[in-house]
C-alpha cells in the first residue's frame, strides 16, 4: 500500500459523529466528534459532520486539508440500511480517495469481534441487533421511529413525554420524573405536543440523562421505562442467539442503564466488546486499502 495512504474510520449516529484517523501503521493522530450523522435525517448535513469531523482530526495530526484526497475512510452511519439511502451516499461526492459505506451497526459489529463470529445489539439513540455468522449478517429491528428502535434513547425519552400526557389526563399518577419533564415545558400539554411534532431522535434522546437520574431514586415511571427498554433489548438479543450468535456484546449510550435489568438468558451470553464501532470502521478501511493495493 502507499505509505502516505491515512485510514479514517467514521462512526455517525443519530446524536453524534465521531471520526478517528490513523496511520497506515494503525497510530491514531486524531480523534474528532461533531453532530449528528444519521443519513435518514439529510445527506448534505450527513456529509457535513463527516467532513468536519475530518478536518478536525487532520487539524490534530498537523496535516493539511488536502490530505483527505490520501485517507481510504470507512463511513459507518445510522440509515445506510436503507437501500435508496445507501445508494446516495455512495454516490456522493466526496473528497477521499476511497469510502466504504456501512452501517453503523455492521462497524460496531466488527468492531466488538474483530474477524470472530458474533453479535451485537446496539443501545443508543436507536436500537439495532447485528451479527456476523459464517460470513453471513444478521439483522434485528432498528428501522426507526415511530415504528421500530424500542429500547433506545430515542424510544425512552418518546415514551417518558407520552406518561407526562398520561398524568396530565389523570389516567397514571405523576412521578417526580414526570413533574421534571413537565416543568420544562411550563406545565402545558400543547407545548408537549407542538415540541414532539419537530423533534429529532437525538431531542428525544436528551431526555434519558433525567430518565437515569430518576431511576436511580426509586422512581416508579423511570424503572418501569427501564424495565421496558430491557424487555426490547432481551427480544433483540433472543433473535440473535436462535440464528447462532452465542457471543453478544451490548453497546451504545443506554447499555450501561439498561443491562442490570436484563434477563439472565440474556447476560449470560454478553462478552465485553473488544473494540468500539470505530474500531470496526478502521478494520474495515484498512481491509479496503489492502484489497485496493492488491488490485493495483
């Protein structure tokens, strides 16, 4: 390979973009987060953060910008499951010599196993199970809000918003977590309702830090929320186990809330992740600046 090639590995969510860039021989020279790079939320903005991220990193490593024109990158973002998605980023316009484009889940998938068989599930703004078995992949929900990502942050901070309705109604009693919640809309039902109407899955997700403050008091709405998330993040994991995935790394913003809520068939398969997506993003950049070279 070309000794001045850089690989970036790219890890864009639906909160953040984190990008990490290293050097041929695997030194990392630069690590950078921006905002969010879902694909599903506008490609430009994607590319954006992407790009931004980039130039941090390079800013970092003392490189100039007109190094991006060296880095094979591998740009692992949330909604690159989506065919017609993928399809676009692909064909964007980018300034690297080379992009793999994936999802965010397939990279923190590789990113936790390495070449091993394995799986994940993925707990952060949205939900996601994904494995690799014999070189086939498996995948489990994350198809986005409003119909699927049960579990998520997204999900707790749209279903805590929905109990504040609830208790406005009288139908549930309030808890402290909801008079919080409340509170920050003025104690009016219509600002709940107008917020709800434009917000994004990382606003719903800024919702889970008080979600987790309250739980850990005792209070009855945010662990039933808890419980819940935990019940998606079992059937996720129940799906990958019965296609073989005896292996399971649980990763992302909300694992650590989640996982002593667990079922005990669940926890008994978890393994620590070896590697964080971003990790993974790199394997693969580097797999295809070899596989580049060897064409060459």
């Amino acid at each position: 390979m070309d000794p001045e090639v850089l690989l970036l590995g790219v890890d864009g969510g639906g909160t953040s973009c984190r990008a990490r860039l290293a050097s041929l021989s695997g030194a990392v020279i630069g690590e950078a987060t921006t905002g969010p790079a879902n694909i599903s939320l506008g490609l430009e903005q994607s590319f954006s953060e992407i790009l931004a991220a980039t130039a941090r990193c390079l800013d970092q490593s003392g490189l100039s910008h007109e190094n991006m024109a060296w880095i094979v990158a591998c740009l692992a973002l949330a909604g690159a499951s989506e065919p017609k998605l993928l399809a676009a980023a692909r064909a964007y316009r980018h300034p690297f010599r080379q992009a793999v484009i994936t999802t965010d889940a397939h990279a923190a998938c590789v990113g936790a196993h390495g070449d091993k068989d394995g799986g994940v599930v993925v707990a952060g703004t949205g939900t996601v199970g994904w494995a690799i078995l014999r070189g086939r992949t498996y995948r489990v929900g994350g198809w986005g809000l409003p119909v699927s990502d049960e579990g998520s942050g997204a999900w707790l901070g749209g279903e805590a918003m929905r109990r504040v309705l609830w208790a406005f109604d009288g139908r549930i009693p309030w808890s402290g977590l909801l008079r919080a919640l409340f509170a920050e809309f003025a104690n009016d039902p219509h600002a709940v309702t107008r917020w709800t109407q434009t917000a994004s899955p990382r606003d719903f997700g800024s919702l889970v830090p008080r979600i987790v403050e309250h739980a850990a008091h005792g209070d009855p709405v945010a662990g039933e929320l808890a419980d819940l998330a935990a019940r998606h993040i079992d059937a996720l994991a129940a799906r990958l186990l019965a296609a073989g995935a005896s292996r399971l790394a649980l990763v992302g913003g909300c694992a650590a809330f989640v996982q002593p809520r667990l079922a005990e068939e669940t926890i008994s398969h978890l393994v620590a992740p070896a590697g964080d997506a971003l990790a993974g993003a790199l394997h693969l950049a580097r797999a295809a600046a070899q596989s580049a070279a060897r064409v060459a």
